[in-house]
C-alpha cells in the first residue's frame, strides 16, 4: 500500500495519549485505524439514510429486535472466546 506522508494539527494531550497507546508501529498506524473507523462509520451512515429514503425509518419495534439479535451474537462470541484454548487463540 503506499503512503503518503501529511501534516496535522492534533491538541497535545491527545498526541500524548496516542504516543503513550500506539503499538510497536507507532503513531501513524493508531491514526490511520482512526481515520479508516471514522471513514467507515460515515459511509455506514449514509448507506443507513439511503435505506431510510427509500423504506423508512426504522420503527421502535424493529430496532428492539435488532438490538436483541446483536446481544445475542455478542453473547455467543463471549461464550465461544471462553471455551477456546490457547491454540485455538492463536490460530
């Protein structure tokens, strides 16, 4: 992949906590995840208000469900990180 190497402005405090959390590559790899996070997140918003253009919103019933089966996987993925063995970890 190339790179291109970019200025920016980021407060103090927050390039310190970046610094002191990056891993072994250092800082760009912990913006680039942020950037790529962000970028992701709002293009999922706008697929979202696509979907809501065209079907409507999501009524309250609907979005009850939703969380429940995303609790359900979330459980499911916990049970299944609790019965894996180290050398599944690894894999």
């Amino acid at each position: 992949m190339a790179t291109e190497k970019v200025t920016v402005t980021i407060p103090e405090d927050l390039l310190e906590e970046i610094r002191a959390e990056a891993t072994a590559r250092g800082p760009s790899a912990h913006v680039t995840a942020a950037l790529r996070a962000r970028r992701d997140g709002d293009r999922l918003h706008e697929f979202v208000d696509a979907l809501e253009e065209e079907h409507g919103p999501v009524g309250d019933e609907e979005h009850a469900a939703a969380l429940r089966m995303l609790e359900e996987i979330d459980a499911e993925h916990e049970r299944r990180r609790a019965e894996a063995t180290p050398a599944d970890r690894d894999a």
